[in-house]
C-alpha cells in the first residue's frame, strides 16, 4: 500500500506539469495579448514592470520560470485585480469553497445513500418511484434556478436565513444546500443501482439465513459494497464542489474560489487561470488517490496496485 | 416485515423466473422510453411547427417600425401581461401612442406564458428557444458521437503506445476545467468565423455549438474504448482478422455494429448535458446572445431582474425552466431505458 501511494504521488509532478503546459499554451495561443486590456489603457510603465516580474519578456522565459515560482509559493501578481497576488485571492477564497464544499458534500452524501439504499430496499413501491422522479429533476435542473428558486423563498420571501452575509455556520445551510443537489440525486441513483446488485447476490443471503437482522445486513453488509461505484464518483465530484461553484457564489453572495475560475478565464488573466486550474487539479489528484486508497480500505479484494 | 416481499428473502432465481424478469424489465424500460419518447417528440415537433410564426417578419410596433421577427417584438403595451406592467401608470401618460391591442386568437394565445420585461410574448421566445436549444444538444451529440467513436475505436482497437497517448490526452482535458476549454475554442473561433462571411450571429450560435460538442465527446471516448476492448479479444474479430480482412472493414462492419447501443444511450445521455451547458453560458453571459433567446436564456433573463430589484419577475422563469426540466427528464428517460434495452452486462448483473 505504502509502495502503491509513494508511486502514484511520484506521478503527480509530471502530470501537473503537462496540465500545466496544456493550459499555458491555450492562454497564450489565443489572440491577445494578456498584458494589454480591453477596457482601459494600462501605462507602458506598468506592463514593463510587471512583465519583469513575471519574467515574461517573451512566452518561453515566462513558461520555464512561473513553476519556479510556484514552487516557492509565489502565484505572481494578479493581471485584473491590481494590487492583488494570485495567492491572496486564492489564500482568501479557498478556504471558504473548501468550508461549503466539505458541507455540501456530507449532506450529498449522508442523504444521497439513504434515499438510494432506501429506494433499493423497496425497489418498485411507492418510495422508490418518489425518490427516481426527484432525483430526474434534481439533474435536470440548471443549478442557477435551484439555487435561486432556493434563495428566494428562504431568503427574500420568509426571511429564515440572512441575505448576502458570510460568517456564521447559519450562513452555511442554503448555498450547502443547493451545490448538495446535484450531487445528491447523482449518488442516489449510482447507490440504488448498485445496492439492487448486491441485495440479490449470494452472502446477503448467507448473511440471512445466519439469523442477522435485516437493518444490519441493510446497512452495514449491503451498503458497504454499494457504495464502490459511489465512491469511485465521489473524487472528481469532490474536486469539483470543493474549488466552488460560480452559480451558487454568485447567488448567494459568497467570496468563494469559483468565481475565480469563470472570471479569470474571461478576463483572460493569465497568472489567475494557471493559478486556479493548478489548484483545481492537485485537488483532482489528490482526491482520486484518497478513493483509489479508499477502495481497498472498503472492499480488502480490490487490488489497486495491480496493473490494469 | 413478512407482509413486504423483501429482495433479501427472495428464492433461487430458477430459468422460468428469470425470463419472466428480463421481459418484465424490457416491459418497464420500453414504458419508461415510451414516456421519454412520446414527451420529447410533442415538445420538439411544436417548437418546429411554430418556426415560421415565431420568425414572421410583417408586423410593427412604436420602437421598431421595420418590424423585427416575431420573437423579438414587443406586444401594445395594454395588452401585456405580467406583475410588473402598471396600466394605471400607462394610462395617465398621455405621451405614448394607443397601441391597438391584437386581439385575435393568436395574438391571444401568444400571451398564454405572459410577456418579458421587454413585453415581448414569452411563448414565443420559448418555442424559438427550444429550437434552439435543442439544436445545440443535437449537434453536441453529434460532434461527440464521431470524435468519441473515432477516438475510442482507435485507442481500443489498436492499443500500445497510440492507446496510452489517446487516453491520457483524455485524463487531461478531464482535468481541465471545462469553462476554461469553451472560452478558448470561442476567443479563437469566433473572428475566424467571422471573417469566411457569417454574420455575427450565426458566428455565435456555430461556435457554441462547435465549443460545446468538443468538450462533451470525453466520456464517449472512454466508454466506447472499454466496449472495444472487450470486443477486441472475442473470437469474431479474431476470425475477421485471420481472414484477411482490412482494419476499415473491421471498424465499419463488425465492430461499430456492435456498438450501436452504447453509442445512442451516451448519445441521448450528451443532448440533456450540453443543452445544461449553454444554460450556464447564457447565464454568465457568454452563451447565446440576446435578442436570440435559448431556454437557459430565457430562465436567466427571468432571474436577474429578480434577484437585483424590488419588482419580482419570477413568472418569466416557470416557462422556460419547466419546458427545460421536461425535456431534459424525458431525454433522461430516454437514455435510461436504452441503456437498459440494450446493455447486455448490465442486465447479466442484475438478474
């Protein structure tokens, strides 16, 4: 296992590095240039002085010296928000998508497994046709209106949550809540699907016929091989919810890590963009090992380090 | 507990049984696919059968004597409907023209989902925005049917070092975050386009279509490069090969053939994802751009006055956003009962 982590953490700098490059060229490649901006003219002074910083007097100084940088843990200056350093807007943002990010996945996950081992257990009643139907247009759903519907009829119209403020665990419950649902129906399904094999497979039931008591087969025996391909989900998604989401900061009003993401890309702000997706990316990383190490933790047959 | 009929208490399953239950479970997805089908094809065929009245040029208002299409035109002011028109208001105003008010059955009918902030009719920037968005899920599907097809037919089929290269340069895109990619393909498109004669519009709708539908062929390519290398090892293509036949060949007449299921489930599975995509272009603006309207357009336009000022205009989002959700649901609903119909491993493992 040891052996098996050290090798995959081995391979983390290489593919950050060709991530890196990747997205490199892409900014720069497009027409433009990222020094100069549309909306205002920026004093020759200033672009010379940052350029120096930044080492960029041409493309390829700036691409072999902002990973050295980075590795110090200097992300450069940012090119939209003057007087700003990418590693204080990413410093400040970070921790609260990672707050709300963590949250809302607990909640995705906690009520997504029940509702998908629930519809299971009573596979074609009732409950089971509730939960696929919610769970549809749980995915169906553009984020931007769940999230607003949500807003307005906790926030604007009864008033139960506070509007626009930052802070207090209170704060936390509403945009949890809406970047939990598309989650929560995705795991509710992949949960029922796999819960429906495993309940018709022969230990259950072994399991059964030892006299075990069904909620415990349920939800220890059962559950606990269902929730693979929940698992397996889980890395990317969590990747994604923990670097925030534009849609529901925006509703909400929180000064989150994804709007980062969507404005840096329009701003074409190439220190931001580099900055943003590096993150994006160790986090991806670094989830996918934690499930892959997850894995044999759960289910002791699989053998991650076995060659595919 | 003993009333219920638990799957834990279930028998055996003997052979009698286990047909019963694949026809029953055909039964099911067919009905489920019915539902889907049957709801999408009203939906889709009123958006298209409307297209000539909702592009209709002839008529006129106060601000746009030429007569802009029909979608973009604004009702008389007396005739619009929504919270927000204060008629009182209007009618103390002595400066604006009487507009006549269009009562004919049409004129009626086009005000059934209300009028926009611009009091133009709801209903038809639905339908037109159905077209549309529908078009952008269409092509989506299908400029990821060929890249993913091709792509995961090469790496599966021939492997080695052409494998390891096609589907790390997937792992990567994966890791890229998608907005990112869409941006791009548009900064770099869209002038391009611009300059072989389309106009500025068309311009826009291509390029989404074009950025949307290369970022969405991913997981096409790595479902399609699985089945292949399942395919790869059976006796069949063996045979194939052993009798001399070309790679081309083997592609088109043995292995795609194969593939057809996979392949239309992914298929109907891209459409309801990349039309949720142009929603959330539209929503940070980048998307279709007005006056042109698209569901995600329409639903955004509903919520932006609403959120920033008193007046609530929560109505213009029930339309768009219902005939947004039905339609994803029964695509949904499309793909799940494919996907059921014909994935042979999946129903192996649930019997």
């Amino acid at each position: 296992m040891g052996r098996f982590i050290a090798t995959r953490l081995l391979q983390f700098p290489l593919i950050l590095a060709i991530i890196y490059l990747t997205t490199f060229f892409l900014v720069w490649i497009a027409p433009g240039d990222p020094f100069t901006r549309t909306d205002k003219k920026v004093n020759e002074a200033v672009i010379k002085a940052t350029k120096e910083r930044l080492h960029a007097q041409s493309w390829y100084q700036f691409l072999g010296h902002y990973p050295v940088m980075m590795l110090k843990g200097d992300l450069g200056p940012s090119l939209t928000y003057e007087e700003w350093s990418v590693t204080k807007i990413v410093g400040d943002a970070l921790p609260v998508s990672v707050t709300l990010g963590v949250f809302a996945m607990t909640v995705a996950v906690i009520v997504g497994v029940g509702i998908g081992a629930l519809a299971a257990v009573r596979r074609g009643g009732p409950f089971d046709w509730f939960s696929l139907s919610v769970a549809l247009v749980g995915i169906s759903l553009p984020s931007f209106v769940s999230a607003s519907v949500l807003f307005a009829i906790f926030c604007s119209q009864f008033k139960i949550f506070p509007i626009g403020t930052w802070g207090s665990p209170r704060d936390l419950v509403l945009p949890g809540l809406a970047l939990s649902l598309a989650p929560m129906a995705y795991i509710a399904r992949l949960t029922r699907v796999a819960m429906i094999d495993v309940l018709s497979s022969d230990f259950i039931r072994t399991a059964r016929a030892k006299g075990l008591s069904r909620s415990l087969i349920i939800w220890k025996h059962a559950l606990k091989n269902a929730f693979l391909p929940v698992l397996s989900y889980l890395g990317p998604a969590a990747a994604a919810t923990l670097t925030g989401s534009f849609v529901v900061e925006k509703v909400f009003n929180i000064p989150g890590l994804g709007q980062h993401f969507v404005n840096s890309v329009l701003n074409r702000d190439q220190t931001l963009i580099l900055g943003t997706v590096m993150i994006y990316s160790v986090f991806l990383l670094a989830l996918n090992l934690l499930v892959d190490v997850a894995y044999a933790f759960i289910d002791p047959r699989i053998d991650v380090t076995a060659k595919a | 507990m003993s009333t219920m009929t638990s799957p834990i208490l279930r028998p055996a399953n003997p052979a009698s049984e286990r047909s019963s239950r694949r026809l029953s479970r055909r039964l099911h997805a067919s009905g489920r696919m019915l539902i889907g089908g049957g709801v999408l094809a009203l939906i889709v065929l009123t958006c298209l059968l409307t297209l000539p009245l909702t592009l209709d040029a002839p008529g006129q208002d106060h601000k746009h004597p030429a007569g802009p299409l029909y979608f973009d035109r604004q009702t008389p002011y007396l005739s619009r409907v929504g919270p927000h028109f204060d008629r009182a208001q209007y009618e103390r105003a002595s400066g604006l023209p009487q507009d006549p008010v269009d009562s004919s059955l049409a004129g009626r009918i086009s005000l059934w989902f209300g009028t926009d902030t611009h009091g133009r009719s709801l209903l038809g920037r639905c339908l037109l925005g159905g077209v549309i968005s529908l078009t952008i899920g269409i092509a989506a599907a299908a400029i990821s049917v060929v890249l993913g097809v091709a792509v995961g037919l090469l790496a599966g089929y021939r492997g080695g070092w052409i494998d390891s290269l096609l589907m790390r340069s997937v792992d990567i895109l994966y890791g890229l975050p998608y907005i990112l990619l869409v941006v791009l393909f548009k900064i770099a498109l869209e002038p391009r386009l611009g300059k072989i004669g389309l106009g500025p519009r068309a311009a826009n709708l291509v390029v989404l279509f074009l950025a949307i539908g290369l970022v969405s062929w991913l997981t096409m390519a790595r479902v399609i490069r699985g089945q292949v290398l399942s395919l790869r090892s059976l006796p069949f293509i063996e045979a194939c090969r052993a009798a001399g036949l070309g790679e081309w060949r083997i592609f088109t007449r043995h292995l795609l053939p194969n593939l057809i299921g996979p392949i239309s489930v992914y298929a109907t599975l891209t459409v309801p994802q990349a039309i949720l995509q142009e929603s959330f272009l539209s929503f940070l603006g980048i998307g279709v751009q007005p006056p042109i309207p698209t569901w995600g357009l329409l639903a955004s336009e509903g919520l932006i006055p609403g959120l920033n000022s008193i007046h609530h205009y929560w109505y213009m989002l029930i339309a768009p956003c219902a005939l947004l959700s039905v339609t994803l649901l029964s695509l949904n609903f499309l793909g799940d009962g494919l996907r059921d119909v014909f994935d042979p491993k999946r129903e192996a493992a649930k019997i």
